[in-house]
C-alpha cells in the first residue's frame, strides 16, 4: 500500500483526531468522511451564478436571464430525439 505524507494546520488536525473512534486510523476516518459535493445541475449552476451576481461577482442580469429563459423552455419541451428503433419503454 502507497503511503502519502500531508500537512494539516492544527485546527483541522485536531477536528480529524476528534473523529477518530478508538484505535481507528486517520486514513479510515477520512474515508468515512461526508464530504458535501455541490450539485451539478442546471438549476444549481444558475442559483450559484444568481448569487454571484447578486454579490456583483458574477455574470450581468442579460445572461442570467437569457439562461433562465433557456431553462424554461427546456422543461416545456424537452430535445429528446425519436428513436428509430422504436418505443424503448
């Protein structure tokens, strides 16, 4: 098994040796970790870019609405293509 050394500032060394449960080691810790993965939706992108925005970080109100225009016209008829192979439900 490959080993790898890391550094850690002390706050979060302690905050991992907290999380250990008796003799377990640090590298089964951190693989039990939960660690939050943004969404990558559609939607999540553009709340993420409205808040940018919102905080005069991000892309101007045109694009955002342009985007959310794009957004509702997607749901209302979605780009799926017909099979040739027929029904495939």
């Amino acid at each position: 098994m490959a080993i790898k050394t890391i550094s850690l500032e002390l706050d979060a060394y302690e905050r991992l040796k907290r999380a250990k449960r008796g003799k377990e080691s640090f590298s089964a810790v951190v693989r039990r970790a939960c660690f939050d993965a943004p969404e990558s939706t559609g939607a999540a992108i553009l709340e993420e870019i409205e808040a940018l925005y919102l905080a005069r970080k991000g892309a101007p109100k045109k694009t955002l609405d342009y985007w959310a225009d794009v957004e509702v016209a997607e749901s209302a008829e979605p780009r799926i293509s017909e099979s040739k192979w027929g029904d495939a439900q």
